[in-house]
C-alpha cells in the first residue's frame, strides 16, 4: 500500500507532518510493506485556494491513503473520487503516524477536519483522545 504525508522538509520518515495538504511544500510516499519512501515536491504548490489538484501536486504517483494535518474540501472530494483514504495525523512525524496506521490506530478524516484557508492552523491531534481545533524526485529506503 502506498501511504502519502505531507511535510516541509525532506528528512524520510523523520520529517515532521505539515498541516495542509495543498499548500505542503513536500510528499513523503511510503511504500507500508517495506517502508521505501519517495520525496517529491507538490506539483501544485501555488494554486488559489480550492483550486487543489491532487494529481497535480502528487506529479501523477499514485497513492492508497493519504495520512494529513488538514485538507480543504476539494482536494478532499478529488482524492476521494480516486479511492484514496483520508486519515488524520495524529503524531509529529511520518514514523509515528506511519506505525500508528499500520496499528490501526488513526482515524478516518470527517467534514469537520477540512480546512477553510491554506493557513488554517494546528490540526495534528496532540494525543490520541484530544482534539485540537516542483518536480524533483528522491527514492530513499528507509
């Protein structure tokens, strides 16, 4: 399964999850069975706001899950339509959400977890009960 983060850095699965997925910087594709990941940058990165085009900012890579701070409706709705699950980031890193996920402990991402703005703030989970309110390609194993 392939499992998309987002992040603004490019540190493998230490990087930190970044809170919107259209205005991320960068994606991290895990590959779950192995943990081999691919860097790449969003492909979307400045588009009006709504405007998200997830196969755009993926540069056509092909995911299962996408695992996120915060999406707007639209990507949300594109992503969806290609049958790719929404969870939300629960954790500061890609290797906690990724060994959360794989524990079956991330929860899927409901119409009040959509963001409003690119800016619209903090969306990681802080603990698991809490709620709070380009082009280049680098293939890495982890």
């Amino acid at each position: 399964m392939k499992i998309c983060f987002t992040t603004k850095e490019k540190k493998g699965l230490a990087s930190n999850i970044y809170d919107h997925f259209g205005s991320a910087p960068y994606f991290i594709i895990v590959d779950d069975a192995t943990n081999d990941f691919l860097e790449i940058e969003n492909g979307n990165l400045h588009h009006d706001h709504g405007k998200c085009s997830p196969l755009k900012a993926l540069l056509g890579n092909k995911v299962d899950v996408v695992i996120v701070g915060g999406i707007g409706e639209n990507a949300k709705l594109r992503l969806a339509h290609q049958g790719v699950l929404l969870y939300q980031a629960e954790k500061k890193t890609i290797a906690e959400n990724l060994e959360l996920f794989k524990n079956g402990k991330l929860t899927k991402m409901s119409d009040k977890d959509l963001c409003q703005s690119h800016d619209c703030g903090d969306h990681l989970h802080h603990d698991h009960h809490n709620h709070h309110h380009g082009h280049s390609i680098i293939k890495n194993k982890s």
